[in-house]
C-alpha cells in the first residue's frame, strides 16, 4: 500500500501550525507575512542566491527585514516566506525528521530573516 506524499496545501496547514505556535513577542511583528508553498525554487531565484540546484533551498524570505524598515517609507512589496516543498521532502526523507519540525525549523530560520538576523547569525543561534 503506497501513501501519497504530503501536498502544497499540507505544508502550508504545517507552516500555519508552527507559525501559531512561536511566542507571542514575535507574532506581533509576523502578522504581516504571508506564507507560501510552491514546488522548487525558480532558475532566477537560483541564480540570485548562487545555487546550482533548486533543492538546496528549503525556504527563502523576500521582503525588508524589521532591521532595515522604515515607518516613513512604503514596503515595494509584502513580506513573504516561501517555503519549497520537494527540497523539503527531500530533506524529510533522507533526514528521518519529523515533517512538522522540519517545516517549522525552516519557517522561524526565515522568519529570523525576518526580523533582521542573517544566515551566520542564524547557524550561531543553532549552535548554542
């Protein structure tokens, strides 16, 4: 009996899930983002970031962080967390994670974008 992988709108009721669940101090400042799931990363996101496969990114931010924001100047477009979901389920099946911690600890490494903190930050946080 074959069980059929976890589709788009499956991440997303996790992501929903984990993004309801970080504390309240930083929920007020992430009501904003939207969250979606697309399948791969495109070629020019790819090539803006400097990677060669779409599975080496199981999630990116696009928008201005907290730290960089200013109340006198208008986003150019929302926040957004995009979460990738075969590089995702790639790194499900061959991690063993559970999905949901797995699709949270890539939604709060973005949402920690978010709020200003960058990639050497993020791996030093990760570490302690």
């Amino acid at each position: 009996m074959s069980q059929t992988p976890p589709t788009l709108e499956d991440l997303v009721v996790l992501a929903e899930r984990a993004l309801a669940a970080i504390p309240d101090r930083f929920t007020q400042h992430a009501r904003r983002i939207g969250i979606v799931v697309e399948e791969i990363a495109d070629e020019q996101i790819l090539d803006d970031l400097g990677l060669e496969s779409g599975y080496d990114l199981t999630g990116l931010y696009r928008g201005t962080p907290m730290s960089l924001a200013s109340n006198a100047a208008p986003a150019h477009e929302p926040d957004m967390i995009i979460l990738y979901r075969e590089p995702i389920l790639l790194e499900w099946i061959e991690s063993g994670e559970d999905l949901y911690r797995l699709v949270r600890n890539v939604l709060v490494h973005e949402l920690a974008h978010h709020f200003g903190f960058s990639d050497d930050d993020i791996a030093a946080l990760e570490q302690d």
